[in-house]
C-alpha cells in the first residue's frame, strides 16, 4: 500500500524532500506520560519489549501524539544477544546487566545464530503496528551494530572504559572476529524478518564506536556492518555509528544511503566527507531543556548547514527522558516550519 | 636545584628532545601492587589523598618502580569542589558522589572561591614528594578543568549523558558562567600553590570535554582554561580535553604548550592543528593488555608518527587498574628505546 507521507523514505534513498523529515531517536515511549502510564502497570521494562500489543502501543504513540514522520519499533538492542543465548536483566536506573558474559573460546557454545522464531515478539509487533499505522508513515526496524553488542556480552553491561571488551579485542583477536561473525548473521537474520514484517526502513546503532581507535574501528566495527548493509537490499538502511567522528571518510564507502550524526560533528565536515550519502541528524539533545526560542534558534541554525544536502532531521542522540513532551513538540515545527 | 632529568620539562617548553619523555596519566597508584599494600589498610580512598605522607609515597612508587620521566601528585580533581563547599564521598566501585549539588543561584551561599589553606594537605604532600625525590625527575601538579568541575557540582557523580550539567548550561546560561568563574579563581588559586610547594609543571583535565556541542565547548570550557593557563607563568602548562577533537584549532590558540591527545585522535591531523604545541599522548591503554611484541609493535607506530614534533610519551586516557605493571614497564622501554 502506498505510504501517504514517504518523505523520510525518499530522502533515505539520497533525494532532497520538499520537507525535511523530522523523528527522533527514542522517540518510543520513554518521555510521554501516555508511555509511562502503561510502562507503570509492568513488571518491568522488558515485559514492554516482549508482549507485541503493548510494544506495538507505545510505538504508535509518538506518531499520534507528536506528529513525527515515522515511526520506530520499540524494542532493545539486547534482544539478540539474548536470542544469542546471553540472557539479560534491565535494572531500575542501572541498566542492562548480564549475568553470564564471554570471556573464553568455551563460551561459544551457549551462543547461537538466531535462524528462527527467537524474536518473534518483535516481527509480531512489526505486524501489528503496520496495521494500526495503515501507511500514514513508514516503520523503522533497527539492531545494534556489531561491535556494540559484542561489547556487551563481553563486559556484561554498560561501562565508563569498556575495558573488558577492549582488552577481548586485544587478547584474543580470532576469537572475537568469530563471536562478530556469530553476531552479524545473527542480526542479518533478524534485520530480513523485520522487513518481512513490515519495517520499511532498518536502522543500526553503533553505540560504542567511539570508544575504539580508528584502525580498531575498521577492523572489528565497519566490515560487520557492511555485510549487514550489502545484504538488505530492499530496504534503505541508516547506520548510526555514535562518537566515530574519525571513521567519515570510511563510512561514505558504506553500502548504505545514510548516516546519522552525533550533535559533536560538524555538518560541513560531514558534507564533504559523506558527500555521497543522506545524512542524519544532529541537534544536541540537551537544547530541548531550553525554551521555544532557544530550541528554534538551535534548529533552525541546525537546518540551514544541512540545505543543498539530502537530509533526515533528528537530535544527535536519544532524547533524554527528562526531556518535557512540549519542547519536542516546538522541534518538530521547527523543523517542519523551516521548510514551508 | 638542577634536575637530574629535565626531559619533560624541556619538551613542554617546545624542544625536540634527545630522547622523548614518558610518564602515565594515573600512575601514581592504582596499577602496583605497592599501592594496593597501603591503600587496604585505608579506611577509604579520601583518607589516602588526604594523608601527605601517604599521598607522597604512593606518588614515589611510579618513579621507583616504573622509570617514567615525572612523577604526578597523588590527588582527585575532586578536591577542588570540596573545598569550594560541596563535600563528596568516594563510593568503592561506584566512583565519585556528592550528597549536595549545585541547582539553583541560592546554592551558590554555599560556595567559597578557595583563598587560603584549605587544600594544605595536597601542599604538603608536595613538598614531601619533592624532597624525597631529591631531583631525580620533575613533578607534576595538576587540576580539573571549570568545566568538567562545573559538571561534577551539578551531575553530583559520573554520568553517562551528564545531561543534568548540560541542561544547566541550557536553562540557566549566566548561573553556569558565574559558578564557572568561581571554579576558574578557585583552581588558579590552587594550581599557585601547587606550584609555590614545588609542582615543575601543571596537567589541566578537562575529562567531560567531549560531551559538549563544539559551540557550547568555545563559550563554557576554553576561555575558563585560558583564563588559568594564562595566569600560570612560570611552569609549563598541559591540557588535556578528552573527546574535545572538534577543538584542535581553538587549542592551539591557548596560552599553554602542550596539548594531550586521546587514542581516537589522529596524530597527523594533531601535528597540523595543534602545529605549535608539544603533543602528549596517545597510546591505546587497551594495548597495556597485550603481550611483548603488541606493546612494542604499537608503541613504535605510535612514536614514529610524532618524530620531527615537539613530543612526551603517554597514554590516551588514564592507565585501567587492572593493567599488568610488567606491561607498563614494556611500553615505557619501547619508548626509551626508540629514541636510542
């Protein structure tokens, strides 16, 4: 069925859109009200993860309530290395936490690749929210990157220096290609069923590039996510690699048309070295504590760097869940102001 | 007195030296089993920073034990908020937390610009690390930067976001300038000292640099730093701004020598930004984890790279705890060797 507003699918295919394209990441629940009213009825945050009507709920809620231009799956990046067959636990204020993490080559053999149902939760939430959206905007899929979920199955959760992880990546270089391997199928896998289902656009997080030096970086992040982006073509792609401000040039070699910013790169920089690709982003998040004026101003000095460049608007991180419903509301009409 | 090895002190004056000093950021304890000796027959972190004698001893260790070119004072940037007026506890593997934080302007009664005696134990330490040291190597004295204090007063511990300080910085602009300016004093007052009790250089950390918008950076963070280093005339000053490399251009404006890399920082760029200053930096700590031949194999790229500038050997960021000493010493003789 045709989409009746495609912008953000049409600027991800690399074309400069009559109207910029606005939504944000962690747009999902987190700062509505209308989020946390059913999220306070749950066990727990992962209960939300995994029952697909309420997942499927919260991921609507953005789209009726702040008017983005897409939606985006509410899920975690954890679900797969749990499918893997790392379980985890989301505590209260600290986070994921593994209580079994890979440390050895004996480890291998809790893991898995995930070639089924494992995730059928997500695929089913997929179905359900395409439903209620009935094409008013595209659906966005997403994964971790590689060498982000690898590091936490190595530390077991998150961490200041990902020391643990680096250190694997130091100590026991082919053993750690081999988990990444296990890891980029894996997350191939379920990146095809989430098209499947329905997602029209499929976004990676590579949240923990920038704690690798750079030639780190192009040896255990960029192949993994490539062979990721290759492999699904009929979906345009956005990697979002947080922090890897170093790895520009190499990114714009990437099988993907687009490329998300933190709000720490410069826009210009990112133009010419990413001159092939539709680039993503990147107001500080923090700039919403402000009030109307500031977060005008902030975007629309953001927008104009981006003219001439095909563009998606978004903050240049998740939003901060402190963050009051109001003043997400004055950035998405900037945005969609700046245009008209 | 003469120094009887001015390497250090030479190189951050601006000289090629004949051989390129090396010291670690965190040295001073933490690594050596010596350190761990005396620090568990310690109540608590705090008593060990506050007990000159100890503080000096687990200082002298990385000279005696190690070899590096300079010792640093056993201390925590941390010192300087608390005599300002905000206490904090050190909670063990949980790190810094203040029970007050800085909210409002009527949080500023409870703020002092540190004038007097109140870090005397961080003096005294001093001058017992320099007797004892009888000039074998220089020492280095060293401080927060406004702005990563500035974030600590308010974020009241680590912070994966430290979105409590940014939105400080959003919400109330003038309060944040005027708390900065009493960190600024403060610190200068302190470093003064530092320097009046035997420091032979000073170390500026600004470790949350990298979490600020490169606009936000120029108006919070560097115009404090000069502020210091400018009135800091006569001992070599460093600064290192951990993530800060949108801000090469600025940094190489500062009234200060020597600037300290990170390990994502590329060292050509560093050289043609930074063409002034004497670099300090920037090995991957996560090699420390590595056998003989990884270490020497890295530190001989990493040397190569800055032969013809002005250079003190270091590591990217702070030395992990639980880094082998056997290892620390294999980097500080791949860079003594290099040079021979």
């Amino acid at each position: 069925m045709q989409l009746k507003n495609d912008l953000i699918l049409r600027a991800a295919k690399g074309e400069i859109t009559e109207r910029t394209p606005v939504w944000l990441m962690r747009q999902a629940g987190r700062i509505l009200p209308e989020y946390r009213k059913i999220r306070a009825k749950l066990s727990g945050f992962k209960e939300l993860v995994e029952t697909p009507e309420l997942a499927a709920e919260v991921t609507l809620q953005p789209v009726d309530l702040l008017d983005v231009d897409a939606a985006i799956i509410f899920s975690d990046i954890l679900v797969v290395p749990e499918a893997m067959g790392l379980t985890y636990q989301m505590l209260e204020k600290k986070g994921p936490y593994f209580p079994k993490t890979l440390k050895t080559i004996q480890d291998l053999d809790q893991l898995h690749i995930i070639e089924g149902d494992e995730l059928t939760y997500v695929y089913d939430a997929i179905k359900i929210v395409k439903a209620e959206l009935n094409s008013r905007v595209p659906l966005i899929g997403f994964a971790g990157a590689p060498w982000t979920i690898f590091s936490y199955m190595v530390e077991g959760g998150g961490s200041k220096t990902f020391s643990e992880a680096r250190k694997f990546l130091i100590q026991q270089p082919q053993l750690a290609h081999q988990v990444l391997e296990l890891i980029t199928k894996s997350t191939l896998n379920y990146l095809k069923r989430q098209v499947a289902a329905g997602a029209d656009l499929v976004q990676i997080f590579d949240s923990w590039a920038g704690i690798l030096s750079p030639s780190q970086y192009r040896e255990f992040s960029l192949p993994y996510i490539e062979q990721i982006v290759r492999s699904l073509e009929t979906v345009p792609v956005t990697v979002f690699a947080k922090g890897a401000y170093f790895a520009m040039k190499d990114m714009n070699n990437l099988s993907c048309q687009t490329i998300g910013l933190d709000w720490n790169m410069d826009i210009q920089k990112a133009k010419r070295l990413l001159a092939d690709k539709t680039l993503q982003g990147n107001l500080d998040p923090a700039i919403l504590y402000g009030d109307k004026n500031q977060i005008e101003k902030a975007t629309d000095q953001m927008m104009k760097q981006f003219i001439g460049h095909p563009h998606i608007a978004n903050l240049g991180h998740g939003v901060y869940p402190d963050t009051h419903p109001d003043q997400v509301k004055i950035f998405i009409e900037a945005v969609k102001k700046f245009n008209s």
